[in-house]
C-alpha cells in the first residue's frame, strides 16, 4: 500500500510530494499530462511562498531564475511605492513564470525519489477505513492511506468526494495566451496605457522571447472554459478593446479564465483531502492563486507526514482545515474587493480613486501589501504573546539566519536562555540555544511550516504545547 497517492502534479501537488519525502512517507504523484505545462498563468512568488522556499533551502535556486521587484500595484492595480519595513527578510515579490517554478519543483521532487507518473487520470476513489482506492481511467487500481486532491479548479476529487463548492459563477471571461506581434512595441504600449486607464483588466506587454503577454476580457462566459479560444477570437477581442490586434500571431498557447469565485465546503472527507485550486477558486486578481496554494502544502505536508508516521495527535490533521479555510476566505474577499473597483462603473471608479488616495500613507498601504504577500496570516493557536500563531520571519542569530536551521521540515526550539530541554522529542523538534537582537522572547517552539506554537522561558510550559504539535513523548 503506498502511504500516500497526490492527484495532480502541479505547484501544490509536488511542493506537498517534497514535504511528505523529508520525512520519509511514500509518496505517488498522479497527472494527467503527459508533460509540463507551456502556459504561464502565474508570474511569481509573493512574500510568505518565497519564505516557504528559504525554509527548504531551494530560494537560491529560485533567486537565480527570477527577478525581484519591489513594485506596487498588486491591489486592484493601484500604482504605489512598495512600502517600507515589511516584516521580513525577503521584501520583496519574485518574477518568474509558473513553468519555470514547476521545473525547479520537480527537480527537487527527483531529488528526494518522487515518483511522479504523468498521462494518469484519476477518475473514481472509494476509502474505508483504512485506506483509499483510486481508480484510472487505463482501469488500474491503487491503494494508498491517505489521497489528496490538488488537481485544480475542476477537481475531480473533490467532485467524487460531492464535496460542496459554494460561491459565485463565472459572470466574466477573460483570454491570455502569449503570442507574436507586429506593431512597433511603444505603439502597444502608448494603447494600452491608455486603455488601462478605465479597463484594469486588459493587458498586452513583452513576455520574453519576442512574445507578448495578452489579457483581455472575451464576449461573454463559454460552456466549455476546458476549450483554449482561437487565435481569431483573441484578435477580435483585441479589436474591440483597442481599435487593432496589433497584428498577434503564432501563439505559443491559448486559456481563458472566469470570475468564478467558490471555496470548497470542507478541505478533509476522512482519508481524502483537498488542496490548492481543488480547494479555492478566483480571479487571479494579486497573483494569489499559485502562492495560496503553496502555502496550503506547506501546512498540510508535515501534519499529514505525522499521521502516516504515526506520532500524530489526535486533531493535528483536522488543524488542516481549522487554518487554510479562513486564510482562503480572507483571500477571497480581498480579491472580491479588488474586482469590485476595477468595475468600469462611476461608483468603483470614485471608490478606487478614494483607497488610492488612501494608499498614500504608509500604514494603509504596507497594511494591504502585507495582506495580499501573505504575511499578516495568525493561525489560532490561543491567546498569549503577540508572536503566537503568526509566522517568524527569517531573523539573524548570532551563529547564522533562523531558515537556515529550517530545511529539514522538523519542528524547532529556538532557546535564548539555554535552560530548556526537547528530551522526549528529540527524533521531532531540534533544540538550538542561539541569540537574536530580532527576537523579543526568551524561547520560541516553532511548527515544520514556522508558525510559532509557544513563547516562553518556562520549561513546565513548553512541556504542556510539546505533545499538542508533536504528539506523546518517546519513553
């Protein structure tokens, strides 16, 4: 029995192959394409997934692929300075194209032996209780302990499942594609400067390789949004948005996406979860969809890791669904937010000149950066210090950075005070004694993922939250 099978091998998918490898779980990766996708609906890493990437080590990797902006305007396209003292070590959003980041994704995947079979569609799962069987559409059959759906917007798990998918139905279409150009580039950027003034949603700019980057809003919703438009089609759209089709051609790939908005009901059945754009979908408004569901593997894998290794506590897995789901309801509505003043409608053009003019101070506008770059997420770990529940930023210690002690995926005690003990727990949390001038408290017990699950000094303490993140103690 493999311990567990993952349908879909995209970010998500993979990412949460990597976490359950380094701690030693079986691990199968199901995707239905017979090969890496071309198409970059995502543009980068936000704030909290390029923390996610310095906690295992990769961001050196990424960093090298990648470029770092420090631009506004990932808020209903509102054009501001990239605010100041961000709490984090990486201020900064990191461009670099979705098949770029699902290449070095999988490099790391082969790393740790995940085995990834690709041109396999999951169709049908039945669990009991004791484990999960997936069907193929080629008719085979597996058995794994636990599935987990990240297999995108129309997941197919999540449907077997009959999990509910509440929200709001495409009333919008948009089409993206890259493709070839023959208007002299400053004439497309003169028009779409022009037209973005009133219409943030359409978009025409250079991609690389001689491509440009076309978005731009179709006629109505198709029935099938599975079936990329045509060539034809963009090009009229382009017409009656800009007065030419600046003369596109040769595209190298074609998608369209809605303004659907819907939040799955439940991330868990049992032994089925969900994950990724299996479980939220929305407008790709502040390029949160790709980082949302990072952040989803990254909270899940170590959790699941435990129940399959058997240390787990009774609810650990259950915290899965307590923390993710309202993240994704906030970044819901944030993104319900920003499609509500790009409307070309009097009354959202006055609200977004108003929060543009809000944006101006500081406050307000580092508020809702941090809010769309995923740092502001507090987990509800109870009351207490205010570092309780929120993720540590990557802070200089005296003998190197707090993520460098990180990569292994095991919970950490970071010890100013040099008088606590892990004794018990060493096979699942690292003790370092170390001093910060960055950390106001005397010892923190972070998570896998670098949330913080205790701030204290006093050992009788940190004996009453060890078992409730890492289960009962070695005898």
């Amino acid at each position: 029995m493999i311990d567990v099978i993952i349908a879909g091998g995209g970010p998500t998918g993979v990412l949460l192959a990597c976490e359950l490898r380094l701690h030693g779980v079986d691990v199968l990766v199901l995707e239905r394409e017979l090969e890496p996708t071309k198409q970059v609906r995502s543009l980068g890493l936000h704030v909290r997934s390029i923390e996610v990437m310095a906690q295992r080590g990769l961001l050196e990797r990424f960093l090298a692929t990648g470029k770092q902006y420090k631009v506004g305007g990932y808020f209903a396209g509102i054009l501001k300075e990239w605010p100041e003292r961000l709490d984090t070590a990486h201020g900064y959003v990191l461009g670099i194209p979705q098949p770029a980041t699902e290449r070095l994704l999988a490099e790391r995947a082969a790393e740790l032996a995940v085995e990834v079979r690709r041109g396999h569609e999951l169709v049908g799962l039945d669990q009991d209780a004791d484990g999960v069987t997936v069907e193929l559409a080629d008719g085979t059959r597996l058995r794994s302990r636990y599935l987990v759906g990240c297999d995108g917007g129309r997941s197919t798990v999540r449907k077997l499942l009959g999990v509910a998918f509440p929200g709001e139905a495409a009333k919008v279409e948009t089409l993206l594609g890259e493709m070839e150009a023959t208007a002299p580039a400053a004439d497309i950027a003169a028009v779409v400067t022009k037209i973005r003034e009133t219409h943030k949603g359409f978009g025409v700019g250079p991609s690389g390789e001689g491509l440009y980057r076309v978005v731009v809003p179709a006629e109505g919703v198709a029935e099938d949004r599975s079936t990329p438009p045509t060539l034809e089609e963009v090009q009229q759209r382009l017409r009656v948005f800009a007065g030419t089709d600046f003369g596109v051609h040769s595209p190298r790939w074609l998608s369209r996406f809605s303004d659907a908005t819907r939040l799955a009901e439940r991330y868990r059945v049992d032994r089925v979860l969900l994950a990724g754009d299996a479980a939220h979908v929305h407008p790709p408004l502040g390029g949160q969809g790709l980082n949302l569901g990072i952040q989803d593997a990254f909270n899940l894998g170590w959790k699941l890791a435990a129940q399959v290794n058997g240390w787990a506590p009774a609810d650990l897995l259950d915290t899965y669904h307590a923390e993710r789901h309202p993240v994704a309801a906030d970044v819901l509505d944030t993104i319900r937010a920003q499609a509500a003043l790009m409307s070309t409608e009097p009354g959202a053009r006055a609200l977004h000149r108003l929060l543009s003019e809000l944006m101006d101070f500081e406050e307000v506008n580092r508020h809702i950066v941090e809010k769309i770059v995923g740092i502001t997420i507090r987990y509800d770990l109870g009351d207490g210090h205010p570092l309780l529940g929120k993720r540590l930023r990557d802070i200089e210690l005296k003998q190197g950075r707090l993520y460098d002690l990180t990569h292994a995926g095991r919970g950490l005690l970071l010890d100013q005070t040099g008088a606590l003990s892990v004794a018990g727990w060493a096979d699942r949390v690292d003790h370092v004694v170390d001093v910060s001038e960055e950390l106001d408290a005397p010892a923190v017990l972070l998570r896998p993922d670098g949330y913080v699950a205790w701030v204290g000094a006093d050992q009788e303490g940190l004996l009453g939250v060890l078992p409730r993140w890492f289960g009962a103690a070695e005898r």
